[in-house]
C-alpha cells in the first residue's frame, strides 16, 4: 500500500479553484471587451447582413402576397 496521503478538504478546495479559474477565463473571452471592440463587431455584422441581403434574388416583401 504505497499510496499518497491526500487530505479530501485540501483536495476539494484545490478543485474548486480550478473550476472557478476555468470559468473566470471564459468570462474574460465572452466578457472582456471593450466598448470600441463591441461597436466594431455590431458594425461589421450589420455590413455583412446588409451585403447578404443585396445578394438575394428575392426580396423579403416580395414574398408577401
């Protein structure tokens, strides 16, 4: 029996840090934005969805009969 001696407390605790550095690293890529960086994306996404909606064959209120 030449196991490691692992006291569960510490063990516990040691995982709980763990799991709460993973999820303060996501916050910081899904959160951790400027406000610059956000404007820059909302404008970009709104060219590219007025340069999708040039493309098409069909206009939406064409389709309403």
């Amino acid at each position: 029996m030449g196991g490691e001696v692992v006291n569960l407390r510490q063990a516990r605790k040691q995982k709980a840090r763990a799991e709460k550095d993973r999820a303060a690293e996501q916050n910081r890529l899904t959160f951790g934005r400027s406000k610059a960086e956000k404007s820059l994306t909302k404008a970009l996404n709104a060219q590219d969805e007025r340069r999708l909606d040039q493309s098409r064959r069909e206009r939406p209120d064409d389709l309403q009969d």
